[in-house]
C-alpha cells in the first residue's frame, strides 16, 4: 500500500498515541488533534487522506462533522469510533456517510483492517441515505454489548439496501423488533410492514394469506380478498416463525421470489412484486432440511443476510439497561418511579433467562405493579424469579450442586479470603441468617403470601415464622399470581 496521511481526532490521549503508533508502523503520516475544529481546519486546507474521528469531542460532535466534510471533500472517507455504542450511533454514521463504524474499545487489528480497505476500496460504493430527518427519537434496541455493537454495525449497513434478511435466535430475543428497526430505519420506511406469523394461521389458510384469493376460489371465499404481498407493496413483508411454514406454501413462496410476481388463488393475472422480505424463525432450519421439512432452495433464497440474535444468557452486561428501559416504560404508563438495588441487579445478571428479554419485560412489568417500595432489593427478585421456575423446568442448572456442597464451598472461599485470621464472631448466626432468607422469602412466595401456609410448609410455629420475618426483614406480599 501506498503511504497516505490519516487525520485522526480524538479527545482522548491515549488513543491518539495508540493509533499514531499502529498507523506509523504501517508507514503512514499520521496527524492527530483532540478537537473537532482543528480536524475541520485540516480538511478544509486540503490535507489528509482519511479521516478518523471519535464523536464525542469537547467542541463537535464528530458526526456533525461528516456531512460538512462530504460537501467539500466528497470522496474523503471517514472511520468513525465510539464509545456510545447504541444503534442510534451506528445508525448515524451510516447515515451521515461514515465508512465505518467502530464501537469502542476496539481492536487495532480490526482498526487497521478498518483502514487499509478505506485506503483501498473503490470510490463507488453505494451511496449513503439521506438523513431521515435525525431525530433522537426512543431507541428501538437496548443494549450495548459486544455482541449486540455487531447487530448494530450489520443493521446499519442494511439500511441503505433491499437484501433479504433472515432473523434467527431464541424466543424472546428481540428478532420481531430487528425486523420493525429495518423497515423504520430502512429505505422503505414510508412504506407498510407487513408482519405474518406462520405458526399462527391454520396451515390450509397460509397461501390465501400471503397472495390473496378472489371470489370462489375455494369454498368460504365468498369476496376477494387480499394478501399480505399485496398490502405490503412498496414496503416490507415480514414472515415470522418461517420454519413452520408448510411444504406446498413453501414452494409457492419459492416460486414468486424467484420470479418476482404471483396470482390470487382461483386469479390469473400475474401481479409484480415490489416487497422487501425480512423472515425470522427461532428454529434451527438446518435440521428442517435434512429432515425435510423445509425447502434448501428457498433457504437460500432467504438467508441472504443472516442475523442471530444472541440468547440474553450471553450477555447478562445489556440485563441493567434493559431493566431501567422497562422500570422507564412502567413509568411512562402511570406506574409510580421505581428502582432496582445494585444487588437485585446482580441476582437478574445471574438468572438463565430462558424466555430472553421477552421474561426479562414481563418480570420488570410485573414488579412495577404488584410491589409498593420504591426501591427494589434482591429477595424481590428472587421470590419472582423462583416463581417463574416451575414454568420453565428446563433452565435446570447444568452445574446443580447439593446444598450443603454449596454451603461448604462458600465457607471454604470465606475462610481463604480471611488469609492470616478469622473472620468476626458469630459465624453460625450469619450462616444461618444466610440460609433462613432465601427458605423463608420463597416459602412466602409459593404459599402466596400466605404465613400459615408457610408456616406449615416450614414446619416452623406461627409465631416464630412472623418474629423472623421481621427479624429478616422479608417482604411478603399476598395473593401473588
Ligand atoms: N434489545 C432490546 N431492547 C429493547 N426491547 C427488546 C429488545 N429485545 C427484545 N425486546 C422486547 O422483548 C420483547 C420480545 O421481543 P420480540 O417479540 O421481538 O422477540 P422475538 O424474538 O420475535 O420472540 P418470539 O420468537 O417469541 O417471537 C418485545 O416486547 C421487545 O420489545
Ligand atoms: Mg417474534
């Protein structure tokens, strides 16, 4: 490659010594500044070759600085670097112009692999949409881990295109609100999305839903009707839970995307599609074709861009954002302000989640309106976690441990954190302590509430359990459920 000069701002000092380092060894020229002006001033004279700009800077924001610098410099190309790793940062840059996009911390091979094809790549590439009107608007996706940054990258530079995307990941994971953030944020955004559940329409009806039927076509057709195609004409048809879509509608489907118009059923005339498809399914549909039931031909007709949508499991880091973006919600329907201490937090990082975020919504949903404090503490959410077990039993740990195996391994790390001596007297009472909350709160919990029950179940006197409760300081709360 050729030795080209790099503009490089950033605030932060120590990424501008990084990346001089890494680019100067490349045998670049390398300029750096902490401030969007002196950038500006650089490329207003003229200078560089590339451009690659933080977006927080003490004087502009760095995505401000894009479309200013394609107006004069159009075929400058410029690498943006964030640590607001939100879609709507992704989204931005890709609007504005931007190259690409990278989320902070980054890593410098990618930086420079980043580099070397804006260096490199053709001046024809697709040219960015025109802002859409830029509004800050609610953020459709929460969530700022890595895994979620590279959704967003993938998002973002889909949505200057038509390509059909295929969604998987688990129940719960958001795939229906990627396929909605596409359409919105999408060249068709003025157009309709058009959503069809596979797995919710009786499997004879499917084809008359998708393409329409006119009058008498079969037996109940007693008007013309139209399909989701047609509704979804200019815009975007979503086909959710693809996997369950029957073998003959399969075909059908096949056959209209490879030629790009259909007819009614009982119609003849063909009609030309103009749809962006998007489907999602939370099956592996790999395993359908080999056992058949699900077409290859029209998998690869579909999976042009795959995007999986990671299980909440895999990154517990977006659980605190995603709870206080639910608690805001509550709140935004009437439900009083509420929080979440830093320890019931912890307790919801720690949970398998096997419903994903969908869970995660309904639990927060559920706190806001059945629990009066404002603050929220870790035996709350155990006692609603434990409720919410006996209906998924799959989450069982694979790990499982028996009680006292657990008790021994948390005193044995207790004594080896108290190295030279020993912890404070009155070790038993704390373990116990330490054991009765738990026993007590989910007794409460699955009694309803109910202190006889649980006394019962407990095999513990009325009174006793109720001196301990207060004693714990346990919050029982009645007729849950
Ligand atoms: N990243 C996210 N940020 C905010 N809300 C989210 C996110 N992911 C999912 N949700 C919310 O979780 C719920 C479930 O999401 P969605 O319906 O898109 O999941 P899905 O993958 O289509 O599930 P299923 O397979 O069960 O149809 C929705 O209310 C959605 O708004
Ligand atoms: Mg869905």
């Amino acid at each position: 490659m050729t030795a080209s000069t790099i503009l490089v701002a950033d605030d932060d000092q120590a990424i501008r010594t990084v990346l001089n380092h890494a680019l100067v060894r490349l045998g670049h020229e390398v300029r750096t500044t902490g401030n969007a002006s002196t950038l500006w001033r650089w490329v207003a004279d003229g200078q560089g070759d590339l451009v690659i700009t933080d977006v927080v800077m003490p004087d502009e924001n760095g995505l401000d600085l894009i479309p200013r610098i394609k107006k004069i410099r159009p075929d400058l190309r410029v690498i943006v670097m964030s640590a607001q790793n939100t879609l709507m940062t992704a989204l931005k840059a890709a609007e504005r112009g931007a190259f690409e996009y990278l989320p902070k911390p980054f890593d410098l091979k990618e930086l420079i692999n980043v580099v070397e094809r804006a260096l490199t790549a053709s001046s024809t590439m697709p040219q960015p949409q025109p802002p859409s009107g830029d509004t800050d608007e609610q953020l459709p996706l929460i969530g700022r881990s890595g895994a979620m940054q590279e959704i967003y990258r993938v998002l973002a530079r889909l949505m200057g295109t038509d390509l059909t995307v295929m969604i998987t990941g688990e129940s719960g994971t958001g795939k229906e609100l990627v396929a909605r953030a596409l359409h919105d944020y999408g060249k068709r955004r003025s157009g309709t999305f058009v959503a069809i559940n596979m797995a919710a329409i009786p499997r004879e009806l499917i084809e008359s839903e998708l393409f329409g039927h006119e009058k008498g076509a079969f037996t109940g057709a007693t008007a013309r009707s139209t399909g989701r195609f047609e509704q979804a004409q200019g815009g975007t048809l979503f086909l959710d839970e693809i996997g369950d879509m029957p073998l003959e509608a399969q075909t059908r489907l096949l056959r209209v995307l490879q030629e790009g118009e259909y007819t009614t059923i009982g119609g003849r005339m063909p009609i030309k599609t103009d749809v962006r498809i998007i489907a999602a399914t939370h099956r592996d549909l790999r395993t359908l074709i080999r056992q058949g039931t699900f077409r290859e031909d029209l998998f690869y007709r579909l999976n042009v861009v795959p995007i999986r949508l990671p299980p909440l499991r895999e990154r517990p880091e977006d659980i605190p954002d995603l709870a206080r973006h639910f608690l805001a919600q509550t709140v935004a329907q009437g439900l009083p302000v509420k929080i979440m201490d830093a320890a019931a937090i912890d307790r919801l990082k720690r949970y398998r989640w096997p419903g994903n975020v969908r869970e995660l919504e309904n639990l927060v949903r559920r706190l806001a309106a059945l629990y009066s404090q404002p603050v929220i503490g870790a035996d709350v959410i155990d006692c609603e976690i434990a409720d919410a077990l006996p209906a998924a039993p799959q989450v069982e740990e694979p790990h499982s441990e028996g009680l006292s195996f657990a008790v021994e391994r948390h005193l044995k790390e207790y004594f080896a954190a108290h190295k030279d001596g020993l912890p404070a007297n009155g070790l038993y009472g704390r373990v116990l302590r330490e054991i009765e909350r738990p026993m007590i709160s989910l007794s409460l919990s699955v009694t309803r509430g109910n202190q006889i029950r649980a006394a019962e179940l407990l095999g513990l006197n009325r009174n006793t359990l109720r001196k301990k409760i207060r004693e714990l300081d346990i919050q029982v709360i009645r007729g849950l459920k």
